[in-house]
C-alpha cells in the first residue's frame, strides 16, 4: 500500500515536476551559451596552456541533457494530461478525497477510491511505457519494491537526468 500511496503522490506532484523540469531546460541552455566559446591562456603554479571550447564534447553533451530532459518532459505531461482526465471524470466527493490526502496529505481513509486511482495509473503507465519505451512495460504492482527502494531509485534517476 506504500508504494501505492507514493505512485499515487507522484501523478498529484506532477505540475511542480514539469515546472522544475522546464527551468531546467533553460537552465541548460543558458550554461551552455553563458561560457566562453573562445581559446584563452590560463596558468597552474607548474606552467602556462591554452584552453578552448572543446565544440564537439560541449554540444553533444548540451544536446543529450537536453534530448533527456525534453523525454522526460513529454512523458510527464503525457502522464499529467492522462490523470487529470481521470480526475476529470470522478464525482466531486471522491476528487475531493484524493486532493485531501495526496496534494494537502490530510489523513483519511477510502480504500476503494485509492485502489481505482492506483488502477488509472497502472493502466497511464503501460500506455506511458507502448509510447515512450516501444517495450511492454512492467506492471508496477508486479514489482516487489520497498519504499526505500523505490525513492532511491527514484531518486538515482532524477540525477541522472539533471533534476
């Protein structure tokens, strides 16, 4: 039920991920073009070299930070449009539900709203995964994970991806 409750708060955080995710984005871009494309003379205490815009390792490495954070942003927002289509559609007093303990983390209980939540987004999953992965995705309540696992997982992930 944890890992639920934490996939569950992942779809409810998505709008401030994808803002983080954009400013990354420009954040990328203005280091890239902030630095000096020119050779310049620098020294150590041993000795004096010159040092260049290296264009061939600096833009490759612009574009696949770039090439992965803009991946990572169409998935999510294939993700956001998805769940908030979802919630779109759920009566008044269930979205209330599910705002209350995932976005504000009010304590409450209605198991049956949870699981059909955590159901919509199994199902925004393996469609996430057909589109963006071209593989059948694994089915995230098939998967034996902790929560410590999974944060750390989560959390090696974002900073491979800059974020």
């Amino acid at each position: 039920m944890v890992m639920e409750d934490e996939l569950i708060a992942y779809y409810f955080g998505l709008n401030k991920r994808i803002t983080r995710l954009k400013k990354r984005l420009k954040k990328i871009n203005l280091e890239f073009y902030q630095q000096t494309m020119c050779s310049y003379c620098t020294s150590n205490a041993d000795k004096v070299y010159i040092q260049s815009f290296r264009v061939a390792d600096e833009v490759i490495e612009k574009a696949d930070a770039e090439a992965m954070a803009k991946g990572r942003l169409d998935l999510m927002r294939f993700q956001q449009k998805h769940f908030v289509n979802y919630m779109k559609q759920l009566p008044q007093a269930e979205r209330s539900f599910l705002r209350r303990k995932y976005k504000w983390h009010e304590t409450c209980m209605n198991e049956r709203v949870e699981r059909e939540c955590f159901e919509e987004i199994q199902e925004i999953e393996e469609a996430a995964g057909y589109r963006f992965m071209a593989t059948m995705p694994e089915v995230v309540a098939d998967v034996p994970v902790t929560s410590e696992s999974f944060t750390s997982h989560f959390d090696e992930m974002l900073r491979l991806l800059g974020v």
